[in-house]
C-alpha cells in the first residue's frame, strides 16, 4: 500500500531547509509542501494548502494513527512515522524535522497554536 511508504519519501527531504511556500527541493520546502511531495511520490495527487489537505482523506481520532498519517494544526501539517514520532518541516527548527507528537504538541499549545484541528489519512 503506497501509504505505508509516504514517511519513507518524506524522510529522504528530511536534511531539506524550510522555505515558506516552497515546493521544490532546490528551494526548499514548508510543510504542505513535503507531505504534498511525499504523496506524490507514491502516486497520489493531494492539494497543496494545508486547509485544502485538511478536507481530503479520511477523518480519524488520535488513538487511531500509524505510520503515513497526517496531523493537522491551523496553518500546519505533519506526518505521523510511526506511532509516536512525526516528521514535519517547521519553523522551530527551520528545517524538516523529526520528532515526537507529543513534544510538538505540548510546544505548539505552550506557543498559543492550541491542539491539532484534524487527524487525516490519505
């Protein structure tokens, strides 16, 4: 299933620098860049905007995620590795980053970004 391979692609942009609005590697890429990429790569079409990601796939609740995934925040998108781990390009380290869910969510409420919006998978 192509999904399961999604982290995999995203992981090699992983060393990729963070560019707001970017969709090439060359440029660099922000988030709905990389997971749009990644979704591409294993032959799936996805929108570009993260609200428009938002609104396709199916809606899942947080007990339910695996590896290829998609956590939402406003503005923000991510890609769950594995259970506990996302990767996700963001500006707190200005790269493509991978770390645990759960660090990113208590750094994203502490920050005032609140909780994720949704939980999607393509």
């Amino acid at each position: 299933m192509a999904p399961r391979r999604l982290p995999s692609v995203a992981n090699q942009r992983s060393s990729i620098g963070l560019t707001a609005a970017a969709t090439t590697q060359s440029l660099g890429l922000d988030c709905p860049g990389l997971t749009q990429q990644a979704l591409a790569a294993c032959g799936i079409a996805y929108p570009r905007d993260t609200d428009q990601q938002q609104q396709v796939g199916e809606q899942l609740t947080a007990d339910r995620l695996r590896r290829g995934d998609l956590v939402f925040w406003k503005g923000h998108v991510a890609m769950m590795l594995d259970a506990e781990r996302i990767i996700h390009a963001n500006a707190h380290h200005m790269a493509t980053a991978i770390e645990p869910l759960s660090q990113t969510r208590a750094r994203y409420v502490a920050a005032g970004v609140g909780e994720p919006t949704a939980y999607r998978r393509p």
